[in-house]
C-alpha cells in the first residue's frame, strides 16, 4: 500500500512537474519573473542596503507562489481536463493526490530557490543555526501555501476566477506584509493588521535568522510556533471542508 503511494506521488510529480520543465522550461523563468522583480526594484529605489531584503523575500515569496501556482494547476484539471473527477475514480485517496500535486509545484520553485540561497550567503550573515531556522520557516510556509492553494482551488467554477484571485491574494500575502522590508517601516498603529498575515511571521524569521534584523530565541519561538499554528489550522480546514468528490 505504502509503495502504491509513493509510486502515485513520483508519478504526479513527473507529469505535472519535471516533464513541463522539460518540454518548456520558459516555466521556470516564468517562476522567477516576480520574486526578481521586487529584488530589482528594491535595488534601484531603496540601495544596495536593501538588496538582502530583496533575497530573504525572494525566498518567502518563491515558497509563497507555490501555492498559487497549485490553485491555477488544480482548477484547471478540476473544470476544464475533467482530471481530478479520473483520479477520483481511483483508489487515489485526497492526501496522496495534494502531496503529490505540492511536491510538483514545489520542484518549479527549487531553480529560484537556489539563486536566493546562494545570493544569501554572499549579502546575508546567518546566526548560528540560522539556515536550519530559514528552512523550517520555508517549510511551514509551503504547507500554508499547499492547503491554501488546494482549498481554494475546489470552489472555482472556473479557471479564470482563478487567475482574478490569485493577485488579491498575493497582495494580501506577499507586498502589504513586511515580506521585502522590515517591520519597522510600518506605523505601529497599522502593525496589528500586518500579523495577521502568515507570512510576516515566517518573513520575521527569516529576516532574523540572516542577520537582516534582530532575532532572539524568544522571538524565533514565537515566531516559528505562530507558522505552524496557522501552517496547521489551514491544513486542517482545507482536509476538512476542501471539495474532493463534487456533490
């Protein structure tokens, strides 16, 4: 049963991962267009000093992608390739389907994910332990990303109510929050609302575990627990309201 999955999920991850990046790797520009983009304008506006700002919110925002990356992937085979109602066919369980359907987008993401690394070891000074913090806050990041992407994608009719939700929701998650610049900058009146994103809280950790801003353990605990509060309890909500047989 066990090797029955695991043959499902490398087989998920084949079709909808490594065989599009074969056949047109424009894919893998296209998933660096936004993340370098912010990193250019951070560049030419703010300086050189915001340049390592630009590279840990690179890494939250490729992370963060995959998830609408998902969303646009599940609506289409769901409304227009009729494919989801196949697998349901199966004996493919909801779980063994998203796992492998994550770990496709997340294979898109891996190419942009190494630059950033790799441009944050040459602008960033890590903390001792400070990569092991980057990785687990990518991680919680891409679960969040992952069940946020698979529960909203089973309530669209339509992949082009996909593509109108899928900006708002980046906004919300990736440019209001302090993703690409430091808490600091926002009025204190207005931080509040700012912690209400996800993604604040794995950019603080991010942030702190580069040297980019200070981090204590305190810090770096509440942090790390309040990303896997939300990483959990969007999992939970979308395993337990997400659609996987239509009504």
């Amino acid at each position: 049963m066990r090797e029955n999955k695991l043959r499902t999920v490398f087989s998920i991850i084949s079709f909808n991962g490594l065989l599009p990046m074969k056949r047109s790797p424009l894919f893998l520009v296209n998933t660096l267009t936004s993340p370098f983009s912010f990193l250019f304008f951070l560049l030419v506006v703010g300086g050189s000093g915001y340049l390592v700002y630009g590279v840990s919110g690179g890494m939250v925002l490729t992370t963060l992608s995959i998830g609408s990356s998902l969303q646009g992937d599940l609506t289409h085979y769901r409304t227009d390739l009729k494919f989801q109602e196949m697998v349901v066919a199966t004996p493919v369980k909801s779980g063994t389907f998203v796992v492998g359907m994550a770990l496709s987008e997340l294979v898109y993401s891996i190419p942009g994910m190494v630059v950033f690394v790799t441009l944050s070891f040459f602008y960033a000074h890590y903390i001792l332990f400070g990569g092991l913090a980057v990785l687990a806050a990518l991680i919680l990041l891409w679960i969040f990303a992952t069940a946020l992407g698979f529960t909203l994608a089973t309530y669209f009719a339509d992949v082009r109510e996909s593509f109108m939700v899928a900006p708002i929701v980046s906004i919300f998650l990736s440019v209001v929050p302090p993703v690409y610049y430091p808490m600091s900058r926002i009025p204190l009146v207005l931080q509040p609302l700012a912690y209400l994103a996800p993604t604040t809280w794995a950019a603080k950790l991010v942030q702190g575990a580069m040297g980019i801003t200070p981090l204590s353990l305190l810090d770096a605990i509440i942090d790390g627990a309040v990303l896997l509060a939300s990483a959990i309890i969007l999992f939970v909500i979308a395993w337990k309201k997400a659609q996987w047989r239509e009504s």
